[in-house]
C-alpha cells in the first residue's frame, strides 16, 4: 500500500489517524519533535494495530531537516499535515511562536511536495477561519471572517498559502476544517495527553474529576446563549481520524472534483461548556467542581457545523454522542493516572 506522512503523528488527532491509516494497510511514516507530545505513544499504536509505524524525530520548522527527510522518503504518496500550535489563548500571548511553527513548517513541506510531478495533501485547518460566523449552522461558504487569534490567523493564511501553491503545482490537496476534537480510542491505548494546563475543555474536566485541578474554569456565563456559556460541536476524535483517511483515499483515487477541496468536519449540532459538563458527570457518576469566570480573549460564542458537504461527497458522517466520547475521555484519564509511562510530565 501506498506511504504517508503524518506530521505531529504522535499527537491527539495525529496518532488516531494513524491508527486508521494502518488499519486500512497504509505504511505510514509520523514525524513528530514531541514538543507536545510522548515517544510512548508509538507503543500505544502498536498495540491497537499490530504494527509500530516509522518514526522520524525531526523538527519542521528546520528546512535542511524537512528536505533531507524528502529525500530518504522519496516515495511518499501523501502528506496529513497536523504539526502544529493550537491552543488560541497561547496564541494571542506569543504570537511568533505560532507564525513560526505554523507556516514555516507548512511552507517548507509544500516545497517537497512541489517538487514532484504528482503530491496529495491533507490539511488540518480548523473551524477558528470562520471567526464568528453571523448564521449557524457553518457551511463551507460561510464567509471568513477576521481572525480572533494568531492561531485563528495561521489557519486562514495556512490556506491561503496552500490555495496559492495547487494553482501552479501537481498538488492536489483537501483542507478538513474541523471543530472540537474530544474523546479518545475505545481501547484507550491513546488519548488526549496534554503537557502542563490543559488548553482545551475536555482534557481540564477529566483532570479536574481526577482531583488534579481543584475546578474547571467556565469562561464567561453572559453569552447570547442557551445557558449564557460558549457552544461548540463537540467530535469524537475516532470519527474525526476516519475522515482523514476518507479524504486522502479521495484524492489517491482522483475523485476529488478540484485540485483544491474543502470540508466541514463536526456531528452538525452545538453544544455548551455546560452541558459538556452535564454528559460528563452522567458518564463519571461525579458532580464537577467549576466556577465562572470572566470572558477569555479570542473565544467566538458558537460554532458548530453544517456537514452536508462531508456527508454527501465525502460520504463521511459521525457516529459517535456527546457521552460517548465524554466515557471514552474519561476511560483514557484513568487509565493514564494508573500508568507511569504515559504520565504527563506536568500536570
């Protein structure tokens, strides 16, 4: 079968597409420099999948790295690009860090990928491009609005910069804007492994049902919303994963209609910081400790997606609940509090 690259294939997203590309007979390469991620996740994949994927620790935001890299690897038949920053607070804190990571490191694969007569790539771009979207649901030509964050911004630019390159190359790429990630493998071989705080809500939950954090932090109850908090679209990260491979396999067997796709990836319903917490006390049989708080700079009011376009052509949809990936999440915590090598290394 064909060779794929994943970068930041060790990550959240990254290692469970993984899975699935092996699943479906890919050889896979991942290339991660674990600023964000843990070596032992490899092992994790091998037991899910039987097979342990190429490793390469390298970092791309090094050019002379990623060309090397091309040339060992010079019969790749498609790139998932995840390697990136992601989490929005961060961003609007240390705004080069991000420009850097991630564009440089965008920019320096697409020159390989040009090089070659015919390249097929994945981009995990990401709901942020909409900005705040004036009408829910959000379609695939719903306006982009003005970015609300740096990492918001290196998304746009992200695809303007890959829009620019299909033109006037053999590339044919599929950009997955994609909304709230959560959950894990049922077998919770792997999951969500942040370093430090958590950026994102679920993995703070989970924590915070551990007794690792003292309470959840709501960010503003005062929004034009069904309970006054933030609503996202809530998808489980296995459903997200199988998108992936439903997409590149698009493009491998050149079905794609355009050089250049787009996609909305997310269940098509809305849901809000507190009713997160609701599935997640259900699931855990626990009451959540949690206050509320002021308003986070950067934080639209909802998101969530319209999927016809995912449905329809790709023939891609979701399968998972809110609780399911909610238990799923929950089952990854616990177990990562119980084994050593898969501990944080700060929490």
């Amino acid at each position: 079968m064909s060779k794929i690259v994943v970068t930041g294939g060790l990550g959240f997203i990254g290692s469970h597409t993984v899975v699935e590309l092996q699943n479906q007979g890919f050889e896979v390469v991942v290339i991660d420099n674990l600023s964000n991620s843990s070596i032992e996740v490899l092992d994790g994949i091998e037991r899910i999948t039987g097979k342990k994927p190429i490793f390469s620790a390298i970092d791309l935001r090094e050019k002379k790295a990623v060309q090397d890299f091309f040339k060992e690897h010079d019969d790749v038949a498609g790139v998932i690009h995840f390697a990136a920053s992601k989490a929005v607070g961060e961003s609007v804190k240390n705004p080069l860090l991000y420009y850097e990571n991630n564009l440089g490191a965008l920019v320096y694969i697409l020159q390989e990928l040009e090089k070659k007569a015919a390249a097929h790539f994945i981009f995990s771009s990401s709901c942020t491009v909409y900005g705040q979207a004036e009408v829910m649901p959000i379609a695939e030509t719903t306006p982009i609005q003005p970015a609300l964050s740096p990492y918001g911004n290196t998304k746009q630019i992200g695809e303007e910069i890959i829009s620019d390159v299909v033109k006037v190359s053999g590339i044919n790429a599929i950009l997955l804007r994609y909304f709230n990630p959560i959950g894990s493998h049922p077998s919770a071989e792997i999951g969500e492994l942040p370093i430090g705080v958590p950026q994102n809500l679920v993995p703070f939950i989970t924590q915070a049902g551990m007794g690792l954090r003292a309470e959840l932090s709501v960010y503003g109850n005062d929004y034009p919303t069904v309970d006054g908090t933030c609503v996202r679209d809530y998808i489980h990260v296995v459903d997200l994963a199988k998108a992936h491979v439903i997409a590149l396999q698009r493009l491998l067997d050149k079905k794609n209609a355009e050089p250049l796709e787009i996609f909305n990836l997310g269940t098509g319903k809305g849901s809000s910081v507190l009713e997160v917490i609701a599935a997640f006390e259900k699931v855990s049989g626990q009451k959540l400790p949690y206050k509320i708080v002021g308003r986070r700079e950067g934080d639209v009011t909802e998101a969530y997606a319209n999927t016809d376009k995912a449905n329809n052509v790709l023939g891609w949809k979701t399968v998972s609940t809110l609780e399911e990936a909610m238990a799923s999440a929950w089952k990854w915590e616990q177990k990562i509090r119980t084994s050593p090598e898969f501990m944080p290394k700060s929490v």
